[in-house]
C-alpha cells in the first residue's frame, strides 16, 4: 500500500523559529510574543487598538480573575467571540488559568449558550463586558468581575456542590473544543490538544510566509478553527491583526485600499462577494487602488473548496494579490494540504502538498474494486481521502464511538473524495461522500458541477444540489449567483453545462440567488441551498 509524504524542506524565509523551542501550549506561545514585541501593535478592531504589553497583562490579569472565581484547570469556559480584541484576551486569559476554551459566536441565543455550556460541562462565560448581548443576561448571572459570567445549569446534573462534570476527553492539556459545522445532525465537539495546535502552527509556518510583522486582515471569526490558527499565526509573528466584526464585501475592499496588508485569510463565499464589487462600475479603479496600496497581500483561501475558475478570475482582476489554497480538518488540526502562492497558476483546482509531517492515502469507497483488499484507488479514481498526522485531535467530545468510526488504526479518515489527477497526479477533491447527489442511480459530485459553471463568464457563484424527485430520487439544480449587470437565460446556462459534463450531470433546473445561503463561519450552507431549490420547485410554476 503507497504511503503519500511531504517535502519537508524550510521555504527561504518562512520563519519557524518564532515557534521553536517554547512549551508546547498557546498561551506559553501568546506570553513569549506579548515580551518580544511588546511595543508593538498586536490587534485593532475598529474601536480598540491592543499592543502587546497590555495583551500579555489583560490576560495575565484574567487568568488571576479565573483562580480567584474558583476555575479548576482542565474546567472549559465559553468565550463569546465576533472578532474584537477582547475575544484574544478572553482566550489568553483562559488558557494561561488553565482551562479549555470553547468559543461561541456573541450572537447566539440564550438557548444555544446554555445548551453549549451543559454538553461541555462549563460554568462559566467569558467576554468583553462592552459588548454584552441580551442573550446573555438571560443565560447567565453574575460571578463577580465584569469580563466573567456565571452560566445557569442544573445543579442535580453534576458534581456534589453542583459543578457540572466536563466530558473524560477534557483536561488542562487540551486547548479548544470546536464543533463542527454539519448541515445535519448534532454537530460533534472537535477537541484539540496545546500540542496538536502547537505543532500544526510550527508546520505550516515552514510552508507559508507568515513574516515577522506583518499585517493580516482578519475576516474569520474565532469559533471557526480556521480563524484562529490564521489569528494565532499572525500573533506568533510579532504581526498587527486587523479585526473586523462584521464581514461587508465593500467596507473590506475600502480598508484594503487604506493600508497596507500583507494577507488576508478567506472562504470563497467570501472571495466571490468581493469578486462581484470588483465587477462594480467603480470596480477596475478600485482595484487599481489595492494595487497600490499592495493589498491584500496574500489570501489565505480555506473552509471548503476553491474552484480554479473562482481563483484564477481573482488573479486577473487583482494580478499583484496572490492566492494560497489550504485544506484540512478541525479534526487534524486544519491545514492538512497547502498549495503555495509560487504553485498556484500552475494548479490551480488542486489542494497542493502536505503539510510537513502529514501523510496521506486516497482509498477505494465500499464497494469500488480494490477496496476489500486494501489498495489505493488509481490514478483518475475518486477515492475516500485518508490521513496520518501528528497533529491529531484528542477526540469527539463524549462521543468515543463516533471518534473510533472515523479511524482506521491509525488513520483518519476524512469523508472527503478525491482523486490523483491524470496527467500530473495532483490532488483534487471531488465532493464530500455525504454529499453525492444520487439522480436514477448515478452518483454526481456536486464540486465538479460547480467547477464546470465556474469558468462562466457571467458567474460570481454556484452552488449544486439534489432536490428530492418520486421517479429519479434526486434531480440536480444549480443555484446561480450572476455577476453585477449579467444573467443569462437558464437554457445558455444549461447549453454551457453540456459543453463540459457528462449529460446526466448537467442541471435540470437553474435558478438565480443573489448570493449562496451561508452558515455561520461564511462556508456555503448546502442545506440551506437546497431548500431554497426545493422551495423555488414548490412554487407556481416551477416544476421541475
């Protein structure tokens, strides 16, 4: 059986020594920043600008705050977050108290904090009391200092004393607990380790080009794994993280023209809103003025999967701004495969190479030939993409079973499909196996539909989906997102799709959307999409 590694080379300038020979935890990581730069910049908001020195004792000040309340290390705390600079402190001070930091967006409601903080076994909720929601004053009670609430919880369902019991998984070696953003289901409560996230941080550094003191753009809320090891990256640097707590296309574009930035880290629902002000009247001075301000730098493209037309359309419109594409798992600590700026022209649609230290297998589905045997899918073949890493969560929270379903010994298996690309045999993802649409019996994977609606001229988004059909079981449509000014008729659109797919995998319905229905860390909700379709279907006259 072929083992896939890493080229473990350290690019020129790629600084992982910022990263070395410090305990293996983030808030060891976070203190030894707040001392070697402490006269600089580390976060503006908008409202607050934060340097270094008062990060290190706002946090150091929080921690004492947390022993004093009673916080037993290993004990999980919610820390509301929406991108403001108090969410760093609130973490810092977690994690330097010992605990286990579970964020929650600042907008959730009163039920979803209580019922977070019940499956986690927390009492207690950190934010910045300046930007306390309603939601809260109906979930928790006071604990006696203002950046510390107490959550309301059924004392019969925990410990003598009535403190609830957090899950076996959690003690003071773990670091965060991010759940999972599934469109069905309970979502699982991914936990991660200091020293998984630790050293997932050393490895990409030896990929990318996270220089001392740069500027990044932070558009990624925290409670999306991928916003903080982009945020903790940048801070590990020395660099300035510029926060925004609410992400507008326009205002976006309008910042990066003020300043210099040297990245900024996206999902491409993202990439293809600002995509479309940029096709704006005003769009082609606009970019002229990024441009010379030498912004965005890099984006940093991650979440879910970047179509080559989506990205090589962002090259031409903004040629100085180069892209690097990153997939991964919360699971294995993000970042799993990065494909660089300098390779990005050239492969484009492809998820790159490993990251150091991670190997991989793409393996035959139940079912397809090879698979009882053992042996990798071949090249051209979609196969269940498998992963070894060090860099490996702990676990599901209290969910051992769903945590040994997703190993295969020491393998973790992604869910995700892909393939060795002929000729080149470069890695391309091909659909999620969850995600299939399944129309007369024959499986359609809904990224290589939206790749081939990608390269549309007139397209600035498109989402794929299975409506459910008595006679097919599913049939497919395609929600279009056109771009400003444009909307082809649904028959060129589906003349353009017989041009490129297989003719069972072309739409059978095409509706226009303003813009992709999105979850909650800006990832396409596909659920969503496909009620709309659905509902679109239901309407007068719209059958399908």
């Amino acid at each position: 059986m072929t083992t896939h590694a890493t080229l473990t080379g350290t690019p020129a300038g790629a600084p992982a020594a910022p990263l070395a020979g410090a305990p293996q935890r983030l808030d060891a990581l976070l203190e030894r920043a707040c001392a070697r730069f402490a006269d600089r910049v580390a976060l503006d908001d908008g409202e607050d600008v934060l340097g270094y020195r008062d990060l290190g004792e706002r946090g150091r000040a929080l921690a004492a705050a947390l022993t004093s309340a009673g916080l037993r290390r290993g004990e999980p705390v919610l820390v509301a977050v929406d991108n403001r600079c108090g969410d760093l402190v609130c973490e810092l001070g977690a994690w330097s108290a010992g605990a286990v930091v579970v964020p929650v967006h600042r907008d959730s409601p009163a039920l979803v904090l209580r019922a977070t903080a019940e499956r986690v076994g927390a009492r207690l909720l950190l934010g910045d009391p300046r930007h306390r929601p309603a939601a809260w004053e109906d979930a928790t009670g006071s604990a006696g200092h203002p950046w510390i609430s107490g959550i309301v919880q059924d004392p019969a369902a925990g410990a003598p004393g009535g403190l609830p019991v957090p899950p076996a998984e959690l003690d003071a070696e773990q670091a965060l607990v991010v759940f999972t953003s599934g469109s069905t289901g309970r979502p699982k409560g991914v936990v991660l380790s200091h020293r998984a996230l630790h050293t997932k941080l050393r490895a990409i550094a030896r990929t990318l080009p996270f220089g001392e003191g740069q500027t990044a753009l932070h558009l990624l809320h925290l409670n999306f794994s991928f916003g903080q090891w982009t945020s903790l990256l940048t801070l590990a640097t020395g660099g300035t993280l510029l926060l925004t707590p609410r992400f507008r296309a326009r205002q976006v574009l309008q910042l990066l023209a003020r300043r210099t930035v040297d990245r900024t880290a996206v999902v491409p629902s993202m990439l293809r809103l600002i995509r479309r002000e940029l096709d704006s009247p005003d769009g082609t001075a606009l970019a002229a003025r990024l441009a010379a301000a030498g912004s965005p730098g890099t984006w940093i493209c991650g979440g879910e999967p970047l179509p080559a037309g989506l990205g090589r359309g962002m090259r031409a419109l903004l040629p100085h701004a180069g892209i690097a594409d990153v997939f991964g798992l919360s699971e294995s600590a993000t970042s799993d495969f990065i494909l660089t700026p300098d390779r990005y022209d050239e492969e484009a649609g492809t998820i790159g190479r490993p990251s150091p230290g991670v190997e991989y297998r793409i393996m035959p589905v139940d079912g397809a030939p090879g698979a009882e045997a053992g042996a990798e899918a071949e090249t051209g073949t979609a196969g269940e993409l498998w992963l070894r890493t060090p860099h490996l969560m702990t676990g599901y929270l209290d969910d051992p079973a769903a945590t040994a379903a997703t190993m295969a010994g020491r393998w973790l298996r992604t869910g995700d499909l892909a393939r060795h690309r002929p000729p080149d045999g470069r890695v391309e993802l091909v659909g999620r196996a969850k995600q299939l649409i399944v129309r007369g019996g024959a499986k359609i994977s809904p990224l290589e539909v939206e790749a081939a609606y990608a390269d549309h001229p007139d397209c600035a988004a498109c989402v794929a989906v299975g409506v459910p059909d008595a006679l097919l079981g599913e049939r497919l449509h395609l929600l279009f997102v056109p771009r400003a000014g444009r909307m082809p008729a649904e028959e060129e659109l589906r003349a353009h799709g017989r041009l490129r797919l297989e003719a069972h995998k072309v739409p059978e319905r095409v509706h226009r959307v303003e813009q992709p229905p999105l979850g909650r860390t800006g990832k396409t909700d596909r659920a969503a999409a496909a009620r709309l379709a659905e509902a679109a279907v239901a309407a007068p006259g719209g059958a399908a």
